[in-house]
C-alpha cells in the first residue's frame, strides 16, 4: 500500500521524464495503475499468508499490467514472488534470491531489452542484494544498500541511453 502512495504522489514526475521507448508521458501513471491493481487483488484475496499474497501480487500485476512500464513492473514482481511464494517468512538471502529472479524474469519478458530503462536498475540492484546478502543479515542495512545501488544506478541511465541525455532526464 506504501508503494501505490509513493507512486501516487510521484506519478506526474515520472510522466514527464518518459521519453524512452514512446515519450507518450505515461510510465507513471502506467506504473501506478498497475500497483492499484495488485493491491486490489491483495485485498479481494483476503488471506494473508505468503503463498496468497504473492499469487495475488503476481495476478493482480499480470492482470492491472497498463503499457510497457506496467508489464515490466509486473514481470519483476512475478519473478519476485515465485522465489517467495514457497516461504512462510522471508529475510535477506530469500529477498535477495527473489529480486534476482524479478530481474531474470523482466529480461526475458522483454523482446529487445535495452540497457538505461528499469531493466538495469533493477538488474544492478539484485546484483547489489546478492552481494550485500554476504554482508548483512538486517533487512534494514541490506535494503539500505540495495537502495543505494539503484539510486547509483539510475543516475548513469543517461550514459547508457542517450535518449535521456538528450531530453536531459534521467
């Protein structure tokens, strides 16, 4: 639910940096629309254990997926919640596992994947989980460092695509 509020609020920013593949000014409210849709679905299943939180997060992402940024979206959570799915609980070695397989899964979702777009960022992030989990057990201090590493990310997206450095957005 914190992440559809996060989106909500950020989703008029990240229209107006959508220049990449269609600057059609949509990924946000793309984005946005999908994450409703897998909260819906979380709410319509009414069972709180793992396995049905993320088939509902894997159906209602599938199913709300709106445009290009929506199906990746979907395709990272569905990758995401096949590693957790099988785990009553989770802690930062099936956290880091299950953000490598959302990865994995976006990469061959996508026809022609381009490096620049939220498949590196979140590809550079898992890669950051994986060797972070060796490091940290506190889910605090890992995610602290996952985010680190896609913030880093995202600011070299410009290098790797130079539509966004020509439309001077990241």
């Amino acid at each position: 639910h914190g992440s559809l509020e996060a989106l909500g609020r950020h989703r008029e920013e990240i229209n107006a940096l959508n220049v990449f593949p269609v600057p059609d000014g949509d990924t946000g409210t793309n984005m946005y629309l999908t994450m409703q849709a897998v909260v819906e679905e979380i709410r319509r299943s009414g069972d709180s254990s793992m396995a049905a939180v993320c088939q509902a997060v894997a159906r209602g992402s599938l199913m709300g997926a709106r445009g290009n940024s929506g199906v990746v979206l979907s395709q990272v959570l569905r990758g995401f919640t096949q590693v957790l799915e099988g785990h009553e609980d989770a802690g930062v070695p099936e956290l880091a596992l299950a953000l490598r397989k959302g990865s994995e899964v976006a990469y061959r979702a996508v026809m022609k994947p381009v490096e620049g777009t939220i498949l590196t960022v979140v590809r550079e992030a898992s890669e950051e989980g994986e060797e972070a989990s060796k490091h940290h057990r506190e889910l605090e201090d890992w995610l602290a460092q996952v985010a680190r590493r896609a913030r880093e990310s995202l600011s070299r997206t410009p290098e790797l695509l130079p539509v966004l450095r020509e439309a001077g957005v990241v």
